[in-house]
C-alpha cells in the first residue's frame, strides 16, 4: 500500500512539473502588430543580405494560430484516472480498472486541453510577396493595416512596407 502511496505521489508530482513547464509554440507576432513593425516572420532565405528588395503582393490569407496541447492534460488526466481506476475492484480487477481509468482520463485530459487552446486562438494574416527577382516571400502579421493584393511593396531584412 505504501508502495502506491509512493507511485501515485511522485506521478503527480511529474504531472505537476510537466504543467509547469514552458513550451514555445510557433505563432505569430503579438497583437498588436502592424505592417512593417513585425518582428515574427516566415520567408524563404534570398541570396541578399539585408539589402532592400521591391515586390507585389500576390496572395493574403487570414489564418487562425494552431494551438498545440503541452500534454500536461494528458498526464494529469491519467493520473487522476488511474486513482479513480485503483479504487475499484480487487485483484487483476483493479490493475485493469486502473490501466483502463488511466487510460481514459488521458484522452478526457487532453481534449479538456484542446478546447481550452482552440478558445484562445487567434486569427492572422499572411502576406506572400512576389519579389522582382522571382523569390517567393512569406509574412505573417495581425493586423495588415490596409494592405491589398497587388500592392508594390518594399522588403528589408523581414520588414515589409508599402511602397
């Protein structure tokens, strides 16, 4: 008995930790951001070095953030699935109850996750940029301030501006 005791203790002292722990997810800027003040970018490497080039906007499409689960839910979920799991039956019973409440309150663990992440999600924009030299360009941004597929652009490093 003593032995679960010490189990049970130390996994939720793990999921306690794991829930703790800080995850860097890909997202775009803060908002907040406008056209030519962001920070965040994605673009294909060009062969210039922070040398400012000049485009048209071909294309602008209004995504939402992809929130991704820290599985902190999950554990935390088989953890307490798992004790509710042991309180029942006797024998290879409870193991099974146990394994099978485990498993169980990690997939409710996890869901209760998600929905909490897709609450929280937040729409951007991205802005592909056809650059005079044929490079295809990539940016994301909150808020596009006015601009409209077709627009000259200019880019410097990862900063795009009307021009």
């Amino acid at each position: 008995m003593r032995r679960t005791f010490t189990f049970i203790t130390a996994a939720a002292s793990l999921a306690l930790a794991a829930g703790c722990s800080s995850v860097r997810d890909n997202t775009p800027p803060a908002a907040g951001s406008t056209v030519g003040s962001s920070p965040y970018s994605t673009a294909y490497p060009s062969g210039a070095p922070e040398a400012a080039q000049y485009g048209y906007v071909r294309n602008i499409t209004q995504l939402e953030t992809a929130r991704r689960t820290s599985g902190a839910g999950a554990i935390l979920g088989a953890v307490v699935g798992g004790v509710v799991g042991n309180q029942i039956g006797s024998g290879t019973g409870r193991a099974a109850a146990t394994g099978i409440g485990a498993v169980a309150g990690a997939v409710a663990g996890n869901r209760i996750e998600e929905s909490r992440n897709q609450a929280n999600a937040q729409a951007y924009y991205q802005v592909d940029v056809r650059l005079d030299s044929g490079d295809l360009r990539s940016f994301d941004y909150y808020d596009i301030a006015g601009l409209r597929v077709g627009d000259r652009v200019r880019v410097e490093g990862d900063q795009l501006q009307r021009w």
